[in-house]
C-alpha cells in the first residue's frame, strides 16, 4: 500500500515538474540603447528550453537605426547562433544553443558612427 502510494506521487510530480519546467522565456526591449556604430549591447539572460532551436527576435520599433546586427551568445559572450542583420518584424534565427543554458543576445546599430540608435520589442532564445 505504502508503495503504491509513493508510485502515485512520484507519477504526479514528474508531471507537475514536466508541464512547468520547459516554459518558453521571453525577454523585452523596451527603447533599448543601441550605441553608435558597432557598439556591442548585450540583453538581459533567458534560459534556452529545447536544444538547438531557432532563437526569435520581434522589432515593433527602430529609432535612428534602420538595422540590428544581432546574434545568441553564451554567458562568455561566445557566439551560438548565426550572424543576422535585421530590421523591424520577426526573426526566427539559427542557433545552436543548447536547452537549460542561459544565453542573451548582442545587439548593435547597424547604421549610425555618432549617434545612439533605440529598439523596441522582443526576444526569446526559443521559437516555441
């Protein structure tokens, strides 16, 4: 009896744990900074839950740039997913970043070498 009960509640948490533990993170960019040109910015860190997923990037809003260079990197700032330069919309992005790591994302103004550029929107080191 003692067993089956202990069969039950280890079943239960494994689901709990199994429904709550692979939760989609997503950061925001709220009139973030992007420095003059070539000026590296990094985002806040997320935690990657499925492994070698695309990474997503969703630009509402470009000032004083009309292009992000942008790529997921680790917590060395090594580089884990392609190279892309993009503009207002959603990206879906190569990575190769790996689930349970935490990553964040280098952004810099693709245009202006005097002025600081500002993006607004969202970012997810997972695309689902």
């Amino acid at each position: 009896m003692k067993l089956r009960k202990i069969l039950i509640n280890l079943a239960a948490i494994s689901i709990i744990w199994g429904t709550v533990g692979f939760a989609r993170q997503i950061g925001t960019l709220d009139h973030f900074r992007l420095g003059p040109w070539q000026e590296i910015q990094y985002t806040n860190y997320l935690t990657k839950s499925i492994s070698d997923a695309p990474w997503v990037i969703n630009i509402t809003e470009l000032s004083n740039a009309s292009s992000v260079h942008t790529y997921l990197c680790n917590s060395y700032h090594e580089r884990r997913s392609d190279y892309a330069i993009v503009s207002v919309g959603r990206h879906e992005i190569n990575s190769f970043g790996k689930a349970g790591y935490q990553y964040c994302a280098l952004l810099m103004n693709g245009d202006s070498k005097l002025f600081s550029g500002y993006v607004t929107g969202t970012w997810s080191p997972d695309n689902r």
